[in-house]
C-alpha cells in the first residue's frame, strides 16, 4: 500500500496505537461492522488488532462502531485517537459522543427487537394468509387456519441445519414420524406452550389436542 511507512531496519518497531479515528485515506478499506466500502474522506476509526501477519486495523465506519462497540469508541474518544492520524481531523468536525451513544442505544433496541421477534421451533401460530401448504398433505393452510412449525433437519457435511416446517395439527403425528424431523414428539405439547406467544392460548389447546399431542 502506498501510505504504509518507509521501511527503515534499524529503527524499532513502532508501538502502534490501540485506535486511529480519521478521514479514510483511500475508498479501498471495507467497514468490518456493515461490509461495506468506506469512501475516502468518510470518518473511520481503527482497532489495532494482532493479525497472521503482525499487527494491523481493523477499520469501521465511525457510526457503525457506535452502533456495534460503543465501549471502544469512547476508550478511542477518551485517548483523542484522531491525535494517531496521519492527518488529524478536526475535532470538530467528529460526531459528539452524546450523538454517537444516542446512535449505539438505537441499534441495541433495535437488535432487542430483532431478537424478541425470532421465533423458537417449535411453535403455533395462526396463518396470516391463503398462501400456505401444509408440508405433511400439501393441502392449503386456511388463513386464520392453527399451524405448527416443526423442525426438519437438513445434513451438509457434519453440519445439520434446521427448516421450518409447517403442518396442520392433524397431520402433525405422521409428520414426527418423517426420518429427518428434528423435533420429538416427548416435551412437544410443552414446547409449543412456551414458544408460542402471539396465538389465543385456547385456540393452542385446541390445536394441541387436535394433534393428538
Ligand atoms: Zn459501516
């Protein structure tokens, strides 16, 4: 890279600093949070990690290192790290840290949400449209209409992964008995009580009891 120090043997290595917040250099480092490009002249900050190959930066948009490693930030804001750039910015022309922490409390309600929202197989739920089929008959899924979400596993390697499967409550036994069906019929009626939050718990007993559960 052409902005990589002069090598000069006799010197001692330098001890680099733990982060450098900058205007990128070039538009050729990738952000490690988002994985995408970081345009020149966008503010980044880097941080140092040990590598194969010694030590280096691993480079993010400044307000995407908010949003993920907000800790690290204000360790780099506390060490002034834009003082390590090549060329120092303008402190101010950085976002303030209430800014960059209101960006980070943001993306951890966000990702809250994201994980309150995943769904835990097994569960029920009440079918939000027409365009469903029951993976056991094939037969369409009513809106409005109780599934149930079984596990199917799938094999690549010593990997297995895991696939919704949906099915009516009444094809719900033979679909246990598929050879590749990751859920147990032992603990099922528990599971689905637990997992399954957003259906009227009545409607999921009847289901269960349709199911033969
Ligand atoms: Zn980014």
């Amino acid at each position: 890279m052409s902005d990589e120090p002069e090598e000069e043997p006799e010197a001692e290595p330098e001890e680099l600093p733990p982060y450098v917040i900058e205007n990128a250099r070039s538009g050729r480092a990738k952000c490690k949070t988002c994985q995408r490009k970081i345009d020149a002249d966008a503010l980044r900050i880097g941080v140092l990690v040990e590598g194969r190959f010694g030590q280096g930066y691993m480079w993010h948009h400044l307000n995407c290192g908010a949003k993920r490693m907000m800790d690290q930030v204000e360790e780099a804001y506390a060490q002034e790290a834009w003082l390590n750039a090549k060329v120092p910015p303008d402190p101010e022309d950085l976002p303030t840290l209430e800014k960059l922490r209101t960006l980070a409390e943001k993306a951890e309600v966000e990702r809250e949400k994201k994980e309150k929202a995943k769904k835990t197989i097994p569960y029920a739920e009440i079918a939000p449209s027409n365009r469903s089929k029951c993976k056991q008959s094939g037969e369409p899924i009513e809106k409005g209409a109780v599934r149930i979400i079984l596990g199917m596993e799938a094999h690549f390697g010593n990997q297995t992964r895991v696939s919704p499967y949906a099915v009516l409550p009444r094809y719900l036994e033979q679909a246990l008995m598929e050879p590749d069906m990751g859920t147990e019929e032992e603990g099922l009626a528990e599971a689905l009580r637990e997992n399954s939050r957003d259906i009227d718990p009545e409607l999921l007993e009847q289901a269960i009891a349709e199911a033969g559960l």
